[in-house]
C-alpha cells in the first residue's frame, strides 16, 4: 500500500518533466522511427514524501477475532466493546441452583417454618476472564452484578458470608463482598439484588466467587407455597461480571510464521534493487510489537523468495490514548540478485510485551496505530515504464 502511494505520487512529479523528453529537436532525439519506452531517472537516489496513513484501530478488527489461531474465537467471544469505548471482558455465571422439592426433602419437620442450609456455594469466572492473568493480562474496574430467582408466594430471607476471589501467577486476593450477607428476596423471576464494584486497586481478574453459610429461611410445607408448580421451581444466585481489559508489564504473546494476507504490490516493473522507506509510527495501544523474520513470499502464498530481504528486528513502542508513543522506523527493501519482484504477499514473527511504565494501560477500541511524517527513498535509479 505504502508502495502504491509512492508511485501515484511520483507519476505526479514526473509530469512537468515530460515535455522536455519529447520537446528537443535535435536527430539525436527523434523518436519518430521508435524509441525504448523506459526511461531511467535519479540514478543515485530520490527520497519523496509518501505521506500518512491511518489511524488503524482496534476497533476495526474485533469482528475478525474468530479468523486468528488458538486464542482468536475465545477472545471474540467474551470480549465485547463497551458503551465508553473499552475493551470489556464479560461473563455470566451461576452461584447456586436449589430445586425446592429437593430443598425439602432434606428438612427434617417441614410442619412449620425452618431454615435450609448449604455449608458452601461457588460461581466461578470462565472465560476469558478467568484465563487472562496466566497471559499476563490484568483488569480494571471490575464489576460484578447479582441476579436472585424465588419461585414462592412467600418472601424468603437469605443469608451467607460471601467473598471474591482473584487468583493469579503472582497474587492472590480473597475480600468480603459487602450487601450481599443479608437481603430479603420476594417471589420475582430473576431479581437484581446487588451490583457490587471491586476495589480500584485489585487488578487481578476475578477468579470465583464464595458463599459460607448459605441459610434460606423457607415457610412451612415449602413445596406447596409454589407459585407456579409447571414453571419455575428453583432459587438460584446468578451474576454478570464485567471488567476492562489491561495489560501488565508481564504480558507476553507470540505469533510465528503470520500472514497479513494478500499484499500484492505490483513494483516489478520499476526494476528496484533497494528500496528503503522511513516512517514515525505513533502507537496507542499498550503493548510493545515486536517485528522479526520478516520474508517475502511468492504468487503461491506459501513459497519464501530468498532472494529478498527486508529489515527486521523492528521494536515499536506502546502508549495510552492520553500518551501515545512515537518509533522511528526505517525499513530496507533488497534484492540480493537482480531486482524486486512484485511482492505477493509477507510471512512474520510478532512479538507483543507489555510497555513497562504506563499507568493505566486499559485497552479501547479507538487505540490503534498511525503513520505519519513516511517517506520513501529509491538507490539506483527508477525505472519508468512510460508505455503505462
């Protein structure tokens, strides 16, 4: 693409130079009887301006999360945009499930009110979120909301000792959750009962979630104060976790032998042997991209030409929205033998790290990458195919 703007812009310069190629009148010139219709130019070298392109968001590939190998498809499915522009991690899950008629039969005097106790209930996080801080990903602004069905006429207090959990390679943090030891609970479907916001400064994903002690103060002959003996017959303990994504200084994810797709830069006829272009990079996505090995691959797609190297070892820094950061990267394009061919498609390793030092290294939709201030510099010469 970068190629492809260069040439339109070059043909540009090139037009007040025409005339001249055809305007002398000496034999010498005359191209009445043919003449080769190549022409090479600026056989040292010629830098221009290529210009800028993006900015290339985040945003814009999320729909194509279910097309990248391995973690791709569980990314795509439990990290989902939020209405502020982040990168959220979502999952919903269940606490406990009591079936009333089996609740009962473990009564022992059912003639008048009693209590059904459960030593210990759990709901664990899966998912992404569940996953991310073995990848070194954390998060922030941690949600949870919970969610309480009860199928009888009668109100039903329920009490517990909750806690979360956040279990992670380096930490662990196990913290009460306050509202939820004690509320009372009417016949509802499903009932919002608490929406309960993990500390700032608890980073790690939430792991699962913790009832001791579970009492359901249940009225006499329970069985019979069903509402509705063909639908519902359950109290249960739902809940909806949400949190932004972030990444920590320890994240580290690699893909080797990766392909962009198609890229088909048809520059073969400019006969190039070294083409270099210089271009700032501003990244504000919080992660460092590492780029190595980088080939070139034949029309076939899968075929590396040797015979073309480009630069590699490129290391682009991270940044915020607030504090984007700015590489300087110089990539060289070089036939070992004759010239460049047209170049159908790359094959790279990508390295990503975390950018140490960033504050809040959440992760949105509108960070991405932008290329700025590019220029393109040819050495030995341009070959132009005037019959074009």
């Amino acid at each position: 693409m970068v190629e492809t703007l260069f040439m339109k812009r070059f043909y540009l310069l090139l037009l007040p130079l025409l005339p001249l190629l055809f305007a002398c009148s000496h034999r010498e010139y005359d191209i009445s009887e043919g003449f080769n219709k190549e022409v090479k130019l600026f056989e040292n070298e010629l830098t221009v301006p290529v210009g800028s392109i993006g900015p290339l968001q985040l945003g814009s590939i999320l729909d194509k999360l279910f097309q990248i190998e391995g973690i791709g498809p569980l990314l795509a499915e439990f990290l989902k945009e939020g209405e502020d522009g982040y990168m959220n991690m979502f999952y919903s899950g269940n606490i406990f499930k009591l079936n009333v008629y089996e609740m009962e039969k473990e009564l022992d005097d059912v003639s008048s009110p009693s209590s059904y106790t459960s030593s210990y209930e759990s709901g664990y996080v899966g998912g992404l979120a569940g996953s991310v801080s073995f990848l070194g990903l954390r998060a922030m602004d941690q949600k949870v909301s919970f969610t309480a069905t009860n199928p009888l006429r009668d109100p039903v207090q329920v009490s517990c000792t909750p806690s979360y959990n956040c279990i992670g390679p380096d930490d662990m943090v196990v913290a009460p959750i306050d509202g939820l030891d004690n509320f009372s609970l009417d016949y509802s479907g499903p009932t919002r009962v608490l929406d309960f916001s993990l500390p700032d400064n608890v980073i790690t994903p939430l792991t699962f979630l913790s009832l001791y002690n579970l009492q359901l103060s249940l009225p006499a002959r329970p069985t019979s104060r069903i509402m509705d003996k063909s639908g519902n017959v359950y109290f249960s303990l739902d809940f909806d976790y949400t949190g932004k994504l972030a990444v920590s200084e320890a994240f580290k994810f690699q893909l080797h032998d990766f392909s962009p797709g198609d890229v088909n830069l048809e520059i073969g006829k400019f006969n190039l042997s070294f083409c270099q272009v210089s271009l700032d990079l501003e990244n504000s996505i919080p992660m460092q991209v590492g780029i190595d090995n980088v080939r070139v691959l034949m029309e076939d797609g899968k075929t590396v030409d040797e015979n073309i190297q480009i630069t590699s070892g490129i290391i682009i820094a991270g940044g915020t929205l607030e504090h984007p950061a700015t590489t300087r990267i110089t990539l060289a394009v070089e036939a070992l033998e004759g010239t460049i061919p047209d170049i159908h498609g790359i094959m790279l390793d990508i390295d990503l790290a975390g950018q140490p030092g960033l504050e809040k290294p959440v992760v949105s939709t509108r960070q991405g990458v932008y290329m700025k201030s590019s220029s393109a510099t040819l050495y030995g010469g341009i070959t132009l195919p005037l019959n074009k």
